[in-house]
C-alpha cells in the first residue's frame, strides 16, 4: 500500500544522504553516513540500502510501503535503460546498479546523475520553480550541471548531457583530469582551484594564509570554507585563482546560454555555498561580456534554495515519476 512518501539517496564522494519526502517534498526524515571509501561496489550497495531502510524506519516506513525509491550516483545513468553499468570515478565496471537495488530493497530503483537530479529538485521545488528552461552549474570538487529543457530533464546520448565542467572553454589551455586541455572544471572546481594554488605557492613563492595543515604540496583537495576565509581576508593567491575561476565560468554560462537559450541559471555547490557572493559580481560581468543575443536581464541567475539537500530531493523526484522526468 503506498502512503505518499518517498525514498531519496544522494551517493557522493565522501557522503551518502538519504531523505523520505511527503508529497510536498517536504523532508520527513533523513541520514548520513561516509561512503565507504576503496570497497567493491556491492558493499558501497549494500551501505546505501542500509542508510535508506534507516531513514524509512525514522518515518515510520518501509521500502515496500514507499511511493518510490531513487538513487543519485556520481556518473552517468543510460537513459535507455536507466541502469548504470560503469561508474569510473568509482572504480565500478561492469556492475548492474538496477539489479542489485532490487534484490537489496525488492522494489523497482531509479538512478539518475547527481547534477542533473540537483537541477531536477530545484526545478520542481527549488530556486528554478516556475521557470522552463533551466541549467545549473554545481561547483565543487569537479563542476556538474544539469539541463531541463522546456520542463524535462534532458540527458542526451549516453545519458552524457549537462557535463558542463568538460565543455572546453579555451583551446589548449589548462589540462583538465578527463585527458583533454581547456574544460571549464580545470579552472572553476576545487581540483582546480588547489593545483593551481599549489603552483602559486610552491613554485612561485606567493605568500599565503592558509593553514599549512590543511594545505601543503601533497594537498589534493581542501576545505571550501578554508578558501572562503582566504578570500575574504584578501590572499593573494587565492583572490587570484578564484577570480579567474568566477570569470571562467562566466564564459562557460554563456557560450552554453548560446546553446540552450535558458530562462534561468541555477548556480550550486560546496564552493558557491561558501564563496557564491563573494565570485558573483566577477562571475556575472564576465557572463554579461560574453553573452550573446539574449537581454542578460531576461535571464534570471539564482543561488540553489535547496543546497546540500538538493540531490537528494531529486532523486525522490524521480522515483516518484517513476524515472519518468
Ligand atoms: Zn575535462
């Protein structure tokens, strides 16, 4: 028997959250844990399914009793057959997400990107609510995104689309971790924003605040609080790595504004979370300088409204529509 809620699980890099929403996508419940971290894939399973029975039994629920369940994983899910089979940055190969969620919970489970389930979220019940055609940017350790089109969420070819952080942005220019040169994530994302701060401070010799405990030349990733203290307190290392990767990913915005023409532009993740004021005003000069034919006015830049929940809400989203969105 459904009782109008449902399950939603974000599995990020160092986190999995659960949430059970009401039919408002009001948050009824929810849980944390760390993803576990180098384990083979049915463990790290076997973890989400764990967490989401704890968030299910917080409500008074269960998985058969739910609406729907939905899973939001950090690669990309084939929109033909709404499984993900390959999930590098996760060491999975070859691993059928679709069947094992159904043995773990006996329901049907729906997978969607992380990015573009986040989109999804603030599209039905975020910053992005009302508006058609929306793409978001989510600035973290990497840069995701996500596209709804005229009220759809658009996958594209491989599930692929949205993959903004590897749209290159400037031919031949910084090398990116996908092998390519001049994707807009190797200039506004954490990995970034710490290998180039690295090459400030360690081989130039720029002088820096941040604490040497967090940051040092084996640094591979750092706090988006940490930058946000530096930034405000005028490091010039940080000002100027920042900078650039507002100003980027102003450039980025609009050659994909070109593209898709949206009506609203829904900016998110840890580092905007922490430092979103602060690189607007860069950000949206270089968005404006670079825009072409549409009136910048007509184009409404939002904060995400939904923030770190925003996932895993989408996910609910889409288990609720039955994977249909
Ligand atoms: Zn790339």
């Amino acid at each position: 028997m459904s009782n109008g809620l449902a399950l939603g699980i974000d599995l990020g890099g160092t986190k999995i959250y659960a949430v059970v929403t009401d039919k408002d996508h009001h948050i009824i419940s929810d849980a944390k844990v760390n993803t576990p971290s180098g384990k083979p894939p049915e463990e790290t399973a076997a973890a989400i399914a764990e967490l989401g029975r704890q968030a299910l039994a917080s409500a008074g629920t269960d998985f058969a009793s739910v609406d729907g369940i939905g899973v939001a994983i950090p690669a990309p899910v084939d929109p033909e057959t709404g499984d993900c089979l390959h999930a590098t940055n996760l060491g999975w190969k070859n691993f059928s997400m679709k069947k094992i969620f159904r043995e773990l919970t006996g329901r049907e489970v729906y997978f969607g990107n992380d990015g573009n389930l986040g989109i999804l979220a603030e599209y039905h019940c975020g910053a992005a609510k009302g508006f058609r055609t929306v793409i978001g940017y989510y600035v973290g350790t990497g840069l995701g995104g996500g596209i709804m089109i005229d009220g759809k969420l658009h996958c594209g070819n491989s599930g692929l689309a949205g993959e903004f952080g590897h749209a290159i942005i400037k031919q031949g220019g910084r090398r990116c971790g996908c092998g390519h040169r001049g994707c807009a994530e190797a200039y506004c994302s954490k990995i970034a924003f710490v290998k180039e701060l690295k090459k400030k401070v360690f081989k130039h010799g720029m002088p820096t605040c941040l604490p040497a405990e967090k940051f040092n030349a084996q640094s591979r990733n750092i706090k988006s609080r940490q930058l946000a203290k530096a930034y405000l307190a005028g490091d010039p290392p940080v000002c100027t790595v920042i900078n650039k990767g507002a100003y980027m990913l102003g450039v980025a915005a609009a050659s994909a504004a070109a593209i898709i023409a949206p009506d609203c532009i829904i900016l998110g993740g840890g580092v905007i979370s922490a430092l979103g004021e602060e690189m607007y005003p860069v950000f949206k000069r270089s968005f404006d300088d670079h825009l072409f034919g549409i009136d910048p006015a007509k184009i409404q830049i939002r904060f995400t409204e939904l923030g770190d929940s925003a996932v895993a809400l989408g996910a609910t989203v889409l288990a609720r529509r039955n994977g249909k969105v």
